[in-house]
C-alpha cells in the first residue's frame, strides 16, 4: 500500500508542475526593502513599508527586522528585544477586500500561502482575517501545546485543528516550512496543507464572509529565531489536483455501510489500512465527535443519538485522511 502512495504522489508531483488557473493578488518577498526594521513607528496606523503596520499603543517586544539571506534574498526574521518578544502586524484594512472583490470572475478559490522558520521557544501564525476575526489561519508553536495548528471560521465561530503534535514528532528546527490555506466558495471547504511534512486536513464550512485582512503574530523567547518569508494571497479557478488526489485515492478504499443509517455504521477497509482517529463532522463544520483506534481496519460507530441529516467521517490513518459521507437517518 505504501509503495502504491508513493507511486500515486510521484505522479501528483508531475501534475503540480502543470499551469493552474491562478490570480496573484497580494504578494511580498521584502525583496523590494532596505535591511532594517519593517516597521519604523510600531504604535502608529498608518501603514509603513509594503502596507505594513502594527497600530498599537501597547509596548511592542519584538522586532521585525528585514534582513539578507544566503539564497533567499530579503527575509524577515523576529526576535525579542528584551525577555519574552511579541509583535503582531497587519495589512491596512480594505486593501485585501478590495482585491478579491476585484479578481477574475470564476477565480472563486482563495489561496494563502508563506514560508515559515522557526528555533527555540516561539509561537507564530499568520491569518486570513474577516470581520475582525481569523477567516483562516496556520500556526507553529513550541511552547505549550507543541504543534502545527490550523483555524477557520465555519459558521458562528471558529474551529480549531492539530495538524502535527510535537508531544510526539519533534519539530523540524532550522528548516523552512511552507504553509499553504485553502478557502473554496464553490464547495465550502477549507484545506490546510503543508507540503514538506506531506499533512492536508480538509473541512466543511457555511458562511459567506471574504478575505479582508492579512495578520501575523509572532512571540518569541530570548533565544528563539523566527523568520517568514514569500508571502502570497491568490484567488484559483480550480484546486490544484495534488490537494484532492491522495485524499480522494485513501478514500476510494473504504466502505462506510449501511448508508443511510440508523444506528450502527461499519467503516471498513480491505487493504489493512490502520484507522487512528475518526472526527465527525456536521455540514457546517462542527466538530459533533472524535474517536481514537488502535490502528484497526475495521471500526463501528454508534450514530443512534445523531440528529437526521449528514456528516462527514474524516478517517485518519496510517497512510493519510480519508473523507466518506453518512446519512443518518
């Protein structure tokens, strides 16, 4: 089965290089800025270099420096000026807004992206923010709780998933991680996907907010390190294959029966892939339960205290997440 995956992700990697139907709206690289600090006024709104500010009265204890490196041109790296460091910075408002207002009709997929480095004890993320709250967001922290997080807004509030524990994994120090973000209006679900670490998590959302702003917050200790760099908001007319292809290939080995059900459904495999968790999600979203196995290929649910209407089953395994619909009854 392993060598089946690899063989199907040989491929995929292939069809990644195939042009995709993509709008740049919003991109920096620092490239484009003097080594120094982003921003020179970290209490003031009005935005400084590349539309950046922070717009705060309180203290600021990080700064976020522009720097050259070795093979990446411009990066922006945050450390803390004295003790415990925290900056937070954000585009100005209704430039983002405006911007997907104005793509490409059918281009109704947004995209978010950057690169992530981190050492040592920090906590950072960046946001899609919407009505004054994440729209979608991907962060890594190495204080408590050790992990790669994401979040988004699914209906009335906002959801949060662990898409790495570190409690078990330890994090990849000195290393660039790109962070992809994934909205798509045509079907209401949001992917989260970090490429190097081969991690996509996928849920369902109901709502009709849009991308209005970019954020990031970083908190750093005094010997942590973060850097970010290229980052890039686009709006798709077609998700990329590679996002759906795997997770559509784990998915076609399972059966999930009776369907619809009324009390009992049997989620199986014939290939003896190891379930280890399966979430149960309502159409908006919402985390209804989470259950833990012992890599078995075979598992039961009761849905008999279920409301009538459908869910989705996010089946992780040994080998990726799988994603089947029940009806219950």
């Amino acid at each position: 089965m392993k060598i089946k995956i690899q063989q199907i992700l040989s491929a995929l990697l292939l069809l990644t290089a195939m042009p995709i139907t993509a709008q740049v709206l919003w991109s920096d690289d620092f490239d484009s800025y003097p080594a120094g600090d982003l921003i020179n006024d970290q209490t003031s709104t009005i935005p400084d270099q590349g539309g950046w500010y922070c717009g705060t009265q309180s203290a600021v204890t990080a700064d976020a420096i522009v720097t050259p490196e070795s093979g990446k041109g411009n990066v922006l790296i945050i450390n803390g000026t004295s003790g415990y460091g925290s900056i937070a910075f954000q585009q100005a408002q209704g430039v983002i807004d405006a911007l997907w207002n104005n793509r490409q009709a059918g281009n109704n997929i947004m995209k978010f992206e950057y690169e992530f480095y981190g050492s040592g004890i920090f906590s950072a993320a960046g946001s899609i923010s919407s009505q004054a709250t994440n729209l979608i967001n991907m962060g890594f922290q190495t204080n408590q709780p050790n992990r790669i997080a994401g979040n988004f807004f699914n209906t009335t509030s906002n959801t949060n998933i662990t898409l790495l524990s570190f409690n078990t994994t330890p994090f990849l120090d000195n290393t660039w991680i790109k962070a992809e973000m994934y909205i798509d209006y045509n079907t209401n679900d949001v992917y989260f996907y970090l490429p190097a670490l081969n991690i996509l998590e996928s849920r369902s959302f109901s709502h009709n907010r849009i991308p209005e702003g970019i954020d990031f917050s970083v908190s750093v200790n005094p010997s942590a390190l973060v850097k970010l760099d290229n980052i890039k908001l686009s709006a798709l007319q077609t998700l990329p294959s590679h996002l759906v292809s795997v997770r559509d290939f784990i998915s076609s080995k399972f059966n999930v029966f009776p369907n619809p059900v009324t009390d009992v459904v049997t989620v199986t495999n014939s290939e003896s892939i190891g379930i280890e968790q399966i979430e149960i999600f309502d159409i908006s979203g919402k985390t209804v339960k989470s259950l833990s196995f012992n890599n078995e290929n075979e598992v039961q649910l009761n849905l008999g205290d279920f409301a009538s209407g459908m869910y989705l089953l996010h089946i992780k395994t040994n080998e990726g997440v799988a994603v089947k619909k029940v009806v219950k009854k």
